[in-house]
C-alpha cells in the first residue's frame, strides 16, 4: 500500500479546478465530458501526478490519495443510487474523482450497472441489506475480483469517500500475503473455472438458500484464477460468482481453499471523507464490513470508477470507440 497526502495549497488547487471546469461544461454528463477531464488531470499538481505514474509503473496493489476536496456542506447521503442519479449529486466531487483517475487510466462504464453511468454512487439502500451488492449493509461483501466474469473488467477500482462516520471497513486481500502450496497453485493456474456476473449487473436477482438462481443463464468466462506471470501470477475470483466446471472436484476443492486462504490474510481499509483508494483490480481482491445504517442522510457515501490502463481494450471488446461496456 502507498499513499499520498495532499498539502493544503495540492487541495485548493485540486478544488478550483474541479471548479472552473464545472463551470466551462453545459451540464453534467460525465461520458460526454470525460475526454476533456481526462485532458485537464494534466493540471493536477505535479507531485501528485508524478505520484501516480511511479505507482503504476510499479504496480502498487493499493495506491491511496488523503486529503482530496470535499464541500464541507456536503448534501445528505442519498436513499439509493437511483436517487443520486436523478438529483445529480455531489458533482463536484465526481469531477474530484474523475480528475484523480484521469492521471491514473481511462474511466469507463457497464451498460449493466447504474444506468450505464461512469461514476457510481456507494451507498446503502432500504430494502437491499442482505443483497449481493455495493447497496447492502447487514450482509458482508465477499472478497471478490470486480467484474470477474469479463476479459475486459478494470485495472482498477477507483472509491473516493465522502462520508464514512462508522468507519465502515474495505477489506482487502492480495496473493502477496497468502503462501499457496505448489499443488494448488498449479491447479489454480489452468483452464478449469467458471466466472459469473454479480447481481449488480443482473435486472432482478432471485436467490435459494442465499445462492443466486439461474446462474448457469449468465453470461460467463472459463479461465484460470490465477494467470500471468508464474512467479507472481495476477488473480480473478469472487467467492459468490466463481466455481469449478461440473465435475471438477479437485478444481473445486483448490478454489475453496484459496478463497479461505484470502480471508484469512483479508486486511481493512477505513477511508475518510477526501480520501480515494485504487484498488488493483489484478492483484487485489476487496470487499465490505456489514454495517447497521440509519438511512437518516449521514451514512457511509462513496462514489466508484473503474478504471483500465490502456482504453482501446474497451475498444476492441465493443467494436467501437466506447467508454461503455454491454
């Protein structure tokens, strides 16, 4: 983990940018106008982006940024993301947020998540407790890969934090802090899983016994867990939508135990308001404290990107010049 702290003089100059950009774009729409905010990250102070391009080149598991602007009269924490999206909330920060990942990658979007929007809202939402998704609350987020089921998915997962009053945890966990016995690794490293979409890209998920329902009708990869360099393989799994092909018990068996074997080296992350985490999407997993909310407008808030290295992989997935994948 490496992080950056933001002077007084970085923050107010980070904010008047955020500004006078605000200002210079007919509305807000951050697909419309993120090539230009990418442009902008350029005028990002220049230890932070220098920062930034050391983190990447060396492949920090989890590069932080402390000390980002936040309105102090900061709306109140919205009922749903629906209801973020419809009021259009907390602008200025998403331009933050944005500005921030513009230095790191390319933000782009999920036809399937939030309307398609680039920049989610994080927040918990009444009704969705114990549902498999960033709106829940009284059910753990398992330590997942996001969006393990695409080729595609993100090199990052970019959360900035507006509000976390309960030092609500990110949990994370890397390959760097679990020892894989070589049997394992081995079968880990072949053709011989199955990786589904969350329910976060489903319409309406249905769940038996707390499993989801209709998995085998999504859309899905076979692939390794772990793959790349052998010495110090990448990772991609998710405990709820990851399993072995039918059969395979031996490969079943090997995904338990690296799934328990994370959870036992899961560390966690309590970010602060102006605080924004990129999570490595290759070599991190991350998940979520349960947590009891009030719904009374001061609950934990983040708004999330995900963010690619290189954006013409998007490009070759979709067959066209997209931020947005289907």
């Amino acid at each position: 983990m490496t992080r950056y702290v933001l002077n007084d003089t970085e923050t107010a100059a980070i904010g008047a940018l955020a500004d006078r950009v605000r200002d210079e774009l007919e509305g807000w729409d951050p697909l419309l106008h993120v090539d230009r905010i990418r442009a902008e990250s350029e005028r990002l102070p220049v230890g932070l982006r220098q920062f930034l391009a050391m983190a990447r080149t060396s492949e920090e598991a989890v590069i932080q940024v402390a000390n980002l602007p936040v309105d102090p009269q900061l709306v109140p924490t919205p009922a749903s993301w629906q209801v973020a999206e419809k009021e259009a909330a907390a602008v200025r920060e998403e331009l933050v947020l944005l500005l921030v990942a513009g230095a790191l990658g390319d933000p782009f979007a999920w036809a399937s998540q939030q309307n398609g929007r680039l920049v989610h809202d994080v927040c918990p939402s009444r009704g969705q407790e114990a549902s498999l998704t960033s709106a829940s609350s009284e059910t753990a987020l398992t330590l997942h890969t996001e969006d393990v089921f695409h080729a595609c998915r993100g090199d990052y997962v970019a959360l900035m934090c507006l509000r976390n009053p309960d030092q609500v945890g990110t949990t994370v966990a890397s390959l760097d802090r679990v020892a894989l016995p070589a049997h394992l690794r081995k079968v880990l490293q072949e053709d011989r899983f199955r990786f589904y979409p969350d329910d976060s890209h489903v319409p309406e998920p249905r769940y038996a016994q707390g499993q989801p329902l209709g998995r085998d009708a999504r859309p899905h990869e076979v692939a390794p867990v772990l793959f790349g360099p052998r010495d110090t393989p990448y990772l991609r799994i998710d405990g709820d939508f990851t399993e072995a092909l039918p059969g395979d018990t031996e490969a079943e068996q090997a995904l338990r135990e690296c799934v328990d074997l994370l959870d036992a080296a899961a560390e966690r992350i309590v970010l602060e308001a102006g605080e924004l985490a990129f999570l490595d999407n290759y070599q991190v997993v991350h998940g979520r404290d349960v947590f009891v909310p009030r719904y009374d407008g001061t609950d934990r808030w983040l708004k999330r990107t995900s963010v690619v290295r290189d954006l013409r992989r998007t490009y070759v997935h979709t067959r066209s010049r997209t931020r947005v994948l289907g």
